[in-house]
C-alpha cells in the first residue's frame, strides 16, 4: 500500500513538475540569481489562505466549495490548479474579459492566485453538479441527444419524391436531379424559393413553410445520395458541346462535377433541364449575374449541345459529409480533454460535470472568437448549435475523477 502512495506521488510529482520546468531556466544558461526551487504540492498553509480567499471574494459566485450558484457561472471544484492559474491570469491581462472576475482579481498578488487555485482543486466535484438531468440520465443521453440530420432529410423528402425521383434521381424531362448535389448549393437554391428571389410555381408551394434545419436536412440528405446519370435523352450534339464547355470548366468542373460548394454539379443532370436553366439566365429571367454574362453570348445551339455533353458526363456526387455524431465529435475531445473529459494534462481543463449551460457558453465562445483560444478555434469552427447542445449534455453527464491515472499494465 505505501508502495503504490509512493508511486502515485511520483506520477503526480512528474505530472505537476512539468509546467515547473519548461519555464525554469535551461541548465547551463547563464543565470546571476539562483532560482529556488518551488516546491509542487500545495501545503495545508497554503491550501487553507487559498480557502480563505474564496471565502471572502469569490464564493458568492463560484460556491466556497467550488461549486457555482448559477448556471453561467463555471464549477471550480478539483480543476487542475495550472489551468484555473492561468485562466486568472488571463482575466488579469485582459486576454480573458469578464468584468465581474477582472474586479474580483485586480486586488490579489501572485500568492493569492495560486493559493485560491489549489484550494479549488483540492475539492471534489459531486457527479451531480454538471445538470441534474444530464446526471439522471448518463447513459441515455448521448445517443438520445442526436437526430440524425440525413434520416429526419430523408422524412422530409417523401413529397419531394413525385418530381425528383426516389433518392433525388430524376426520371422526367425538365426535372432536376438533386442526388449528389453540392450541398451549399441546394440549401441557397431552397432558401431563394422560400423568398422567392428564385422563381418557380412548383418549388415555391413545395418548400414555402419549411425552416432552415429541414432545408438543410434535406439538402444533407440528397448530397449523400450516390447520383446517376439522367436517364432521358439530348437533342443536342454532345460532341459539339464539349468546345463550348471550356468555358464552363473553372466553375463547374472539369468533368462536370463542381467542387465548389456553392456551385451546381453539371454532369449527368437532365439535358432538358439545362437547357431550361441556361435560357432562364439567358434571358434574364433567372439572376446571378456571373452566369448570365457568361451564357450571353451563346446561341441556342451551344446551348443545346453544352447541355448534351454535360447530361452525358458521369455524376460522381458532391463533397458533402455526414456530421459527427456526439460520439464521435466526442472522441475528439477526449484526446486532449481525457476520458470523459477528464483530463490528465495540468493545462488543459476538466470538462467532465462542468455546468452545461456553462460548457455551451464556452464553446460558443472559442467559434465566435469571443474567447481566444487557436486550439479550440479551430476544433469548433464549423460546429452548429445543437452539436454544442449535445456535447454540453454529453459532458455535463460524465463523472468527475479529481485525479486521473489510467495505467497501463506492466509487461
Ligand atoms: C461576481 C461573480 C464572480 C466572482 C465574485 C468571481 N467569479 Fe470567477 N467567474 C465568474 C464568471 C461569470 C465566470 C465565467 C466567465 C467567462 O465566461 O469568461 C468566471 C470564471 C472564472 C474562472 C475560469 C474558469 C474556467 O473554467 O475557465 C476562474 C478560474 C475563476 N472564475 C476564478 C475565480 C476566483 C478565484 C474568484 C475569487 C477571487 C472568482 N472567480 C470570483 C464569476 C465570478
Ligand atoms: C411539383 C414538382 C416538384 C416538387 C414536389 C418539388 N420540386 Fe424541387 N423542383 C421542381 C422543379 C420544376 C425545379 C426546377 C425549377 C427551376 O427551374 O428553378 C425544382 C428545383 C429544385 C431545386 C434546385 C435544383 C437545381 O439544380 O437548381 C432543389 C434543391 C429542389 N427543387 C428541392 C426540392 C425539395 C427538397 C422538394 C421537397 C420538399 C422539392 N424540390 C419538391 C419541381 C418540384
Ligand atoms: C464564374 C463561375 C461560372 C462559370 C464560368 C459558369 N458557371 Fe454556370 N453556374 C455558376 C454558379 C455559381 C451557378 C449557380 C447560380 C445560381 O444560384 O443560380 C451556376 C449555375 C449554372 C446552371 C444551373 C444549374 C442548376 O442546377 O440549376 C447551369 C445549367 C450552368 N450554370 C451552366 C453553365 C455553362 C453551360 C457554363 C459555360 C458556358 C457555365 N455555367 C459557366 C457559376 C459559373
Ligand atoms: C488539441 C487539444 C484540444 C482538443 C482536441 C479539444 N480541446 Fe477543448 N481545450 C483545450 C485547451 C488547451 C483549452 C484551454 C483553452 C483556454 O485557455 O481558453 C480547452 C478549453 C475547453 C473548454 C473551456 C473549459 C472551461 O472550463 O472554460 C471547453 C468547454 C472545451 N475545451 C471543450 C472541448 C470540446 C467539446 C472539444 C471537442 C469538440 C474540445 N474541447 C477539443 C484543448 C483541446
């Protein structure tokens, strides 16, 4: 037993002493004053000046035993003493703006910070402070939290079906296909119909009181859709179109299939449809100003060869991928954040049983720039609301470990 007690004192000690180092002077480096060397476990003098603190400045907000009054205010209890250092710190250069904690700071010297960090770590975060419902409820949650946006695309689909096929493969003359379609692409398509910027006495009924996540579902959903090629046939000459298509290739690919997100893939669409919408432009009665000056100058037989030779080009689909699922994005985190959140880096926070009002708050923060952090920037970046949502639950439900060692087994 004293064995194992030393052991584990050497893993901290190692696992504490790091930070210690890397801002220690290099051996060998000229130095006129000898540094002393900082001892790296709190002692009780310490722990208990740091409770003092709390008791007088901050409990009012984050709880004397680190466990905050409300929801926005973040849990303090048994995070890692490096990384509480350095977020008051942050508050103090402004790096970190909040200017109820900046006031609450301004007055503490070094020593005071330090202590009042290890006196929060030194506490232990009850299972249930996270949300009740998120605790309630650990097991459930993560997958029950996800809707999974090509399925509820694929609901949303079945009236979309008479005109554009099974799968958004299209069989009729005139009839777009939207099967492997640019994602970005669709979604604007559908938003102009709703506001009527794009005009069509079939389209505007169909999608006219849909919200913004059901058009983006169903636009998930047919870029997923493996494409084929349109089925009925050109009257134009396809070989005479391919001349005529150099022209086209910048935008919309090569072969017809765009890899810009927001322009149209070509290949294997309906011939009589592009034909239509190539007109439209033509005549002005479609609007984007790039296409239009671009098809004005072609006649009507360009215009039914192009059409030909895109419609015999094979689709290959669009660029879209499935979201992560909470699962997965979790996964992620836990690299850095540790098993279920908890984390065994000294810099890096616990996340597990955090509030999950505060979590979203924070999270939401890093892919606004509101809080400026390069790592989490870009990990957030392109995530939506409710996958925020979602992981906030996640890790609001996961059982805080104040300290974690995770060994593997010896050989
Ligand atoms: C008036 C309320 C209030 C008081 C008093 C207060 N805080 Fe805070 N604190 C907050 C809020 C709100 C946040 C979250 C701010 C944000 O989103 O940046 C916060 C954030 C923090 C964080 C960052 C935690 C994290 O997970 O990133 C630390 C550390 C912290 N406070 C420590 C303290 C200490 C130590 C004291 C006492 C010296 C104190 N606070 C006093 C309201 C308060
Ligand atoms: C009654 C037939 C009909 C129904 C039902 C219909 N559409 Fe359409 N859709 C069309 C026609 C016709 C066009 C081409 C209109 C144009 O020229 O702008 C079109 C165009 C589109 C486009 C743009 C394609 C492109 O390449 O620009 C999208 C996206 C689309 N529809 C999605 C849907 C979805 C999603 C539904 C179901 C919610 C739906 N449509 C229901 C007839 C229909
Ligand atoms: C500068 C980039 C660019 C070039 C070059 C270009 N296009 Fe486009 N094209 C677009 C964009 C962007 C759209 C979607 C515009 C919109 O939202 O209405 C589009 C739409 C279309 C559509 C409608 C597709 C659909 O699904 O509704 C057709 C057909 C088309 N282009 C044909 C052509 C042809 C033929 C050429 C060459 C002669 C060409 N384009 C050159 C950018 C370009
Ligand atoms: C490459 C490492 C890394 C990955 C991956 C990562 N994080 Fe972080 N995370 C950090 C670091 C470092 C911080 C502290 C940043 C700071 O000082 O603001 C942080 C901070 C946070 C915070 C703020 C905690 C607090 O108490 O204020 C939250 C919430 C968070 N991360 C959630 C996540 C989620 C959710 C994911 C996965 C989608 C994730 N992180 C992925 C390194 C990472």
């Amino acid at each position: 037993m004293h064995r194992m007690m030393y052991v584990l004192a050497l893993i901290i000690a190692a696992w504490i002493v790091a930070p210690v180092h890397a801002s220690a002077p290099k051996a060998g480096a000229k130095s006129k004053t000898k540094e002393p060397v900082a001892h790296i476990f709190a002692s009780p003098v310490e722990v208990r000046a740091g409770r003092a603190i709390a008791e007088q400045t901050c409990a009012r907000c984050h709880g004397v035993d680190g466990i905050s009054v409300e929801a926005s205010v973040p849990h303090l209890a048994s995070q890692h003493a490096d990384y509480l250092y350095a977020q008051l710190l942050a508050y103090k250069d402004g790096a970190r703006k909040k200017a109820q904690m900046r006031k609450s700071i301004k007055a503490f010297n070094d020593d005071a910070l330090r202590n009042v960090a290890a006196y929060y770590f030194s506490l232990d975060l009850p299972h249930t402070a996270g949300s009740q419902q998120a605790a309630s409820a650990d097991a459930q949650l993560t997958s029950a939290g996800d809707v999974d946006p090509e399925q509820a695309g694929k609901a949303a689909s079945t009236g979309c079906a008479s005109c554009h096929g099974k799968d958004g493969n299209s069989a009729l003359p005139g009839m777009p296909s939207l099967a492997g379609q640019n994602l970005e692409y669709m979604v604007n398509a559908m938003q102009a119909y709703r506001a009527a910027s794009r005009k069509d006495p079939m389209m505007r009924p169909a999608v006219a009181l849909l919200n913004d996540d059901t058009i983006e579902n169903l636009a998930l959903y047919y870029a997923l859709q493996a494409p084929k090629a349109s089925p009925t046939s050109a009257d134009g000459d396809a070989s005479a179109g391919k001349p005529v298509a150099t022209a086209c290739a910048e935008c919309h690919g090569a072969d017809g299939n765009s890899t810009k997100p927001d322009t149209p893939s070509l290949a294997g669409q309906d011939p009589r449809y592009l034909i239509n919408a190539t007109q439209a432009y033509k005549a002005g009665m479609r609007d984007h100003s790039a296409m239009q000056s671009i098809v004005s100058s072609l006649n009507d037989d360009d215009i039914n060869n192009v059409a030909a030779y895109y419609a015999s080009l094979a689709p290959t689909g669009g660029t879209a991928r499935k979201p992560l699922t909470t699962a997965q994005w979790a996964e992620r985190c836990d690299r850095c954040h540790g098993l279920d959140g908890n984390s065994t880096d000294p810099q890096i926070p616990s996340i597990s049983s955090q509030g999950e009002e505060y979590l979203a708050k924070a999270m939401t923060a890093y892919r606004e720039r509101d809080r400026g952090n390069t790592i989490m920037r870009a990990m957030l970046k392109p995530i939506k609301d409710v996958e925020i949502e979602n992981l906030a639950r996640h890790y609001a439900g996961k059982r805080r470990k104040s300290v974690v060692f995770v060994t593997i087994p010896c050989k």
